[in-house]
C-alpha cells in the first residue's frame, strides 16, 4: 500500500502528513512541523533537510507529494520558498522517493471541492477525511491536504 508524504515547504516552518492508501481509503499516519530554529537561511535548509530525512528513515514514505511555487507579492518570499521546495524534493530523491507536484488551487480543489478554500476550510476537511479527533495546524492540515490530493488524483 502507498505511503504518501505531503510537504507544505516553508523556511521558518515545515508542515508534513503521511498517509497510507488502502483500497482506495486514505488512513492518516503522522503530521507535524519541522520548526526552525535559527535565522540565517542556509542553517534553515540544512534544518529541513534533516528534519525530512530523519521523518523519511523512520516512516518509510515512497512517494512525495508537495505544492508547486506560486508567486507570491514579495519576490524574496518567493525565492525563499524556492530554496525549502528544492531541499525538500532534494532529500526526497535521495530515499527514492517518486515526487509529485500540485498547484495550491489544485490541491485546495481535492480536498474542499472548490481551489479557493479558506485555510480553516482546509484544515476541518482534513480532520473529516482522515477521521482524526482534533484538527490539525495549519501547516500539518496544508501537508496532509497535499497527500489526500495525490491520494485522490494518482490512487
């Protein structure tokens, strides 16, 4: 059965979900944040990168569905975003992982069935869809939404 790993990249903040597909049902597995704790950027990718390859060694994911980059008002923001993506798909490739990308609509269309879902819509139909007794943060909702997406759509 697939083990689905969905990343929601950030660089002070990195939600992660995994999920399993079992005859079609998707059975919720972790989540959580790889949180940051220093400023400059180059000690925050190599935060990620341990963070995901520590999660990748313990839960065994085979497949990494994450958001694609979108553009955000600030350029800077933007290219940040760009640098956890590429440590993120980075770490991934290295365990073998095959990698998936979604655009944010996309994904927010998968889960909620519109792709312009307000975050907490996302995070309550995350809680009903993997039958899980609190809602999840934000970031570990957004993660998991990326994987029900990859569930949904390659499943």
């Amino acid at each position: 059965m697939p083990r689905i790993l969905g990343i929601d990249p950030g660089s002070r903040l990195t939600g992660f979900g995994i999920i399993e597909v079992n005859l079609s049902k998707a059975v919720y597995v972790t989540c959580g944040c790889i949180r940051m704790r220093t400023t400059g950027l180059p000690t925050r990718l190599q935060e990620i990168y341990a963070g995901l390859n520590e999660l990748i060694t313990q839960y065994q994911p085979t497949i990494l569905a994450i958001e694609k980059v979108f553009m955000h008002r600030n350029v800077a923001s933007a290219l940040t975003l760009g640098h956890a993506r590429g440590v993120a798909m980075v770490v991934c490739i290295q365990h073998g992982l095959s990698i998936n990308e979604y655009a944010p609509t996309q994904i927010k269309q998968a889960v909620v069935g519109h792709g312009h879902a307000a975050k907490v819509q996302v995070q309550q139909m995350v809680k009903v869809l993997l039958s899980l007794p609190q809602v999840p943060s934000t970031d570990a909702a957004d993660a998991l939404a990326v994987a029900l997406c990859h569930a949904r759509f390659k499943s």
